[in-house]
C-alpha cells in the first residue's frame, strides 16, 4: 500500500481496473481475479521489491560446482539473497522503481520457475502455501482499492517555539 501512496497514477490504474472488472458487484471475489491482470502486475512487482522472506533458506550443495568464478565446494551452506535478486540491475531495468508495468507484457511468475522473481523459494523448497497467499493477497488489495480512495494528506506543522 505503501508503494501504491506514493504513485497515485499506478493507485488510480490498479482501482479504474478492479472497479471496472466488478462494477455491479459490491466486493470482488476469488473469480473476478481472473480478469485483473494490473492488480497482478502490482503484486508481483511488491513481491519484487519486498520479499517476504529477503534470505531464502538454506540449503546444502550436493556436489562440487563453478558458480560465476566461486569454487563452490560439496556439503557448503547456501544461503540466496532473494532482495538482492529482485534489485539486481542485470535483471531488471530500474531496479529501484516501483513499475508494475514491467510484468504486463512479461511472462515472469513467482511460482518458482523463473529465479529472477523467487520471494517464494522454488523447487522442493518452495513455500507449500504460495497459492493460498496469492489469492489472499490479491483478494485484499482489490476489495480495498475497490471499496475505498486512498491518499496521504500532507500537514504542514508550525514550528512551535517555547520560550
């Protein structure tokens, strides 16, 4: 939500396609989520900049392996920078915006088979309820955006001095 305060063009967007998707319904449902393609890309670009979890878990290398120039040697802990992964300029074009719009046109999934996008893990060590959070995630924010206009309101304080 917080990205979403600080581009109200990007809000705007995300609520003209949830209001449009459901607009004789009251809330939206599981089988409108379908149909919101922008509400995803958010989602998908939060899962981007903020990982749930920013250090995977370890896990043990099985063999000996050559990893861009690292010896890495049988039985070491690996530990995979998810936060840094989803920031690395080599994968993503201005990293440190916030731009759903990236992932319209793209196929990139969180589901695990694409490791430039992994908040969830992947393979055996993939989060056993990333379906259930997706859902819930992407049920809350378009029942929120659908139901409520959001802003910040900047109050300028007077600097009170006491004497």
């Amino acid at each position: 939500m917080t990205e979403l305060l600080r581009h109200p063009k990007i809000m705007k967007k995300l609520q003209n396609e949830v209001r449009n998707v459901s607009a004789e319904n009251s809330s939206i449902s599981e089988d409108d989520l379908g149909n919101m393609h922008y509400l995803k890309a958010v989602i998908k670009e939060t899962l981007r900049l903020y990982p749930p979890i920013p250090l995977l878990l370890p896990t043990i290398s099985t063999k000996d392996v050559k990893l861009k120039g690292y010896d890495i040697i049988k039985g070491t802990r690996v530990i995979i920078n998810a936060w840094a992964i989803g920031r690395g300029p080599a994968s993503w074009e201005n990293p440190e915006e916030f731009l759903p719009d990236r992932f319209l046109d793209n196929s990139i999934d969180f589901k695990g088979q694409h490791f430039d996008l992994i908040p969830f893990s992947s393979g055996r060590r993939i989060c056993p309820g990333i379906l259930f959070t997706i859902a819930i995630n992407e049920l809350l924010l378009a029942n929120l955006v659908h139901k409520f206009d959001f802003g910040h309101c900047l109050v300028e304080q007077k600097r009170r001095i006491w004497t």
